[in-house]
C-alpha cells in the first residue's frame, strides 16, 4: 500500500511537469517559460525533532531532510513542522503540516504536507496550493529505544524523495 501511495505521488507530480495546453488558443494564456526541476534522491539525513514515546498523545514535531539527487537539481534539503491528527508515537500515527524544500539550483517551495508512520516506516507527501511543486517519498527509522518504552529524541532515519516544480 505505502509503495502504490508513492507511486501514484510520484507519477502524479512528474505528469504535472508535463502537462501543457493542448489547444493553439491556448498558448496565448501561457505563462512565460518557467523553470523546470525534478529530481528523484536518496536522503541520508532525516531527523525527526521532537519526544516521541511509544504510548503517544498528540504533538507536534519538525522533520528535516536533506540528500543527494539524480535529476535536474543535484540536492534537496527542506523541514515541515508536522501538527499529528489524534495520538502519534514512535511506530504509528498521522500528521499534517507546513514548511519549504528546496532544490539546490531552485528556489524554496513552501508546502503543506502529510506524513504516515506505520510501524517506523513513514510515507511523507508535499505540495505547493497551485500544485507548482509536488514531492513524495519514504523514511525508514529504527527507534529502538522509543520501541523499548524510553522517551527517544530525535529519531533519525534515511529515505527517499522524488520531486517535481515549475516556477
């Protein structure tokens, strides 16, 4: 399931990329030629801020992110400050939110943004209101000490990220 959310985020934003007016008329209404970048990344640095425990309430907590791209765009780096929906803790849990990323040879993004944890393995989404920016993406965690009942901060993870914008 996590991997078809992926997917379909992922597709999604890169067909935004590609959409254009298929009418001649159209491209009268055009915008000018905007920049495009896109990038898919390996993020080695994911760090949730924050006191997670296992038996959570509900918090609210910043994930920053940052890696190294293939693509357009040679890194990312980005931080969403997250507000959970009902209790989270260290192995389940939802969360939304708002903060930037930004390509390395792009200009910052800000977004809103979603993330599910089930069971340390997280799945984030992110998008501009106008859908000029989209990424999604994976973080995979071990919180042994959150899972053995110890407060644990941060948590710390590496993970994926594709992206897709238009300026």
């Amino acid at each position: 399931m996590r991997r078809s959310l992926v997917l379909t985020a992922t597709l999604a934003a890169i067909g935004l990329l590609g959409l254009g007016p298929w009418a001649a008329g159209a491209k009268a209404l055009q915008a000018p030629a905007a920049a495009t970048q896109a990038g898919t990344c390996a993020l080695t640095n994911y760090s949730l801020s924050g006191p997670f425990t296992r038996l959570g309430g509900a918090t609210t907590f910043t994930i920053g992110f940052g890696g190294g791209c293939v693509g357009t765009s040679s890194s990312v780096a980005g931080n969403i400050t997250f507000t959970s929906v009902g209790p989270w803790s260290c192995v389940g849990g939802a969360a939304l939110g708002s903060g930037a990323f930004q390509p390395s040879n792009g200009a910052p993004e800000i977004v809103a943004a979603s993330l599910v944890n089930a069971g340390g393995e997280y799945t984030i989404e992110m998008h501009t209101p106008a859908l000029t920016a989209t990424a999604a993406g994976n973080i995979t965690t071990l919180p042994i000490p959150c899972d053995e009942g110890q407060t644990q901060t941060p948590i710390n993870g590496t993970g994926t990220l594709t992206f897709g914008t238009t300026a």
